[in-house]
C-alpha cells in the first residue's frame, strides 16, 4: 500500500515532534483522502512488515483526526472515548485506537513499535510515516530520537536514569518473561523496573544506561500543537 500520501502531509504540517493542526485543518481533504484509503484497504492481504506499517500509519492518522476534529482541546485525553469508544472504519472494520494498539499492532511487532505509536501528545515518540520495506528499522531509528530527547525519553537526574513511561507501561513487550502473558511481565517489570534496562540501552545515548537507579518521566499528555510559517 502506498502511505506516501501520509508521509508527505507529515512533512508539510509536522516538525516530527509536533503538528500544525490549524494547517490540517486547512486542507482538510489531504487527511480525508488518506482515511478513505485506509477505510477500504484490504491489510490482511499484506506481508508481514506491510500490515505492522499499515496499522501505525492508521492508528497515528486516526488519534492526528481525532485531535484535529476536537480542537482547541488541549489533551487527547479531552475527547471522549478517545482510545476506547470512538470507531474508525479501517479495511472495513470500525476500530477504536485501543483496539488497533492492543489487538493488532502489538501482535504483529515486537517492542520497538512502541517508538512508532503517537498518541498526539507531547510526551510521545516522534510521528513519522512508515512503510512496509523499512519499519523495522524506521521503529529502531525513531527509538532512538525518542531517547535522546532529555524531555520525552531518556536522561539523567544525578545517579538516576530517567526512562519514557513507554518503558513502565509496556515493560511486558520490553522484558517479557518466557511462557508468561505481557500483562504478568508488565507487572514483574513494575516491581522491578531495571528489568527494562537490556532492551532500553539499544536505543540510548552514549553515557546513559549505567546509573544505579531507575525512574520515569512524567507523562505529558497536552496535545503535540505547534504553528508552522
């Protein structure tokens, strides 16, 4: 499937951290065209690395819509339903985010999609568009941006690493545990977060991932606005 649509609306509205919504809104066909395209996509007939693509790519561009749709509000958090209720049509099924992370994405990649996942806040990884020949390594690439931002993903506060909650949230896909459900791992990787360490310090700046103590970085959840010139 052809996501270059997407792509080049992220390069006229988006610096990769945050979104020019007013310039969205503008033009709002651009963003319409592509959710018609993704509505009647048939992604079970995609390869492997094109479906995790596929399901990114809709999951960002529906949170972007939903943010789009209900602005000046100043959180995704606002919108009511908004990773839970509210259903998007995507390859002919009405899907909520929520459903589209847990359900879909999740199963189809491994930890890094958690470096492609915006949820069109502050606090998330960089938004980017993905393609089926290079996710994998477009994931890995967008991880490590994301951990060199002091802001958003990794730093240090004296002898204490600082990680993205992405890390607490998710610690069953980063540190799973053999033969146990993701949601078990998640709960031994909250008791004991330096379980998430291993798979953090791939992604991780030169002179982090060797403090002694581990925390995380408050979650900023007000939506990723920015104007462009």
């Amino acid at each position: 499937m052809d996501h270059r649509p997407w792509a080049e609306l992220l390069a006229d509205v988006s610096d990769g951290w945050g979104v020019d919504y007013r310039a969205v809104r503008a033009d709002r066909g651009r963003l319409d065209r592509y959710l018609d395209t993704l509505e009647h996509a048939n992604p079970d007939a995609l390869a492997a690395d094109e479906q995790l693509a596929f399901w990114i790519n809709a999951y960002n561009a529906l949170v972007f819509t939903l943010v789009v749709d209900h602005r000046p509000a100043v959180s995704v958090l606002e919108v009511p339903g908004a990773f839970t209720r509210r259903q998007f049509r995507i390859g002919g099924r009405g899907l909520t985010a929520d459903q589209i992370e847990h359900g879909i994405v999740r199963r189809l990649g491994d930890h890094t999609v958690h470096f492609g996942l915006n949820c069109a806040s502050v606090g998330c990884p960089p938004l980017a568009a993905y393609d089926g020949g290079g996710v994998r390594d477009q994931l890995a690439a967008n991880g490590r941006r994301y951990l060199a931002d002091p802001g958003r993903g990794a730093r240090a506060d004296g002898d204490r690493l600082m990680l993205s909650m992405v890390f607490r949230w998710f610690a069953g896909d980063f540190a799973p545990l053999p033969g146990v459900p993701s949601s078990l791992s998640t709960v031994a990787g909250i008791v004991r977060p330096r379980r998430v360490l291993p798979a953090a310090r791939a992604y991780l700046p030169a002179g982090l991932g060797d403090q002694r103590e581990l925390g995380f970085i408050a979650w900023n959840w007000s939506v990723n606005a920015i104007a462009r010139s």
